[in-house]
C-alpha cells in the first residue's frame, strides 16, 4: 500500500471509528446505564437521540 493512500485513508478511519462508537454507546452503553439508574425512558431516548446527531456530524 502506498503511504500517500494510507494518509489519506486515516480521517476515513477515525471518522469510522467515531461513529461507530456514537453507536454503540447510543444503542448498548446508554440504555444500560440509564435501566441501571433508573433514568427516564423520554430522558434516554433524548440522549440517544443526540449522540445520533453526533455520530452524523463525522
């Protein structure tokens, strides 16, 4: 692979990788956190609703 691509390649890679965790942490981490707290359903779906938003953004 040529280091030209590679570099170019990386904000591909870390744009990835972030949304994919915005994803994650949206769809798995949040909800558990907030059952485990006893959080509010409006309350969690607002904040997975701006962790999307977030995720969309890179």
């Amino acid at each position: 692979m040529n280091t030209n691509q590679t570099k170019e390649n990386q904000p591909e890679m870390a744009s990835l990788l972030l949304g994919a965790g915005f994803a994650l942490a949206s769809l798995i981490i949040l909800p558990a956190v907030a059952q485990r707290i006893g959080m509010g359903s409006s309350l969690t779906i607002a904040l997975r609703g701006a962790l999307m938003r977030a995720a969309n953004r890179f």
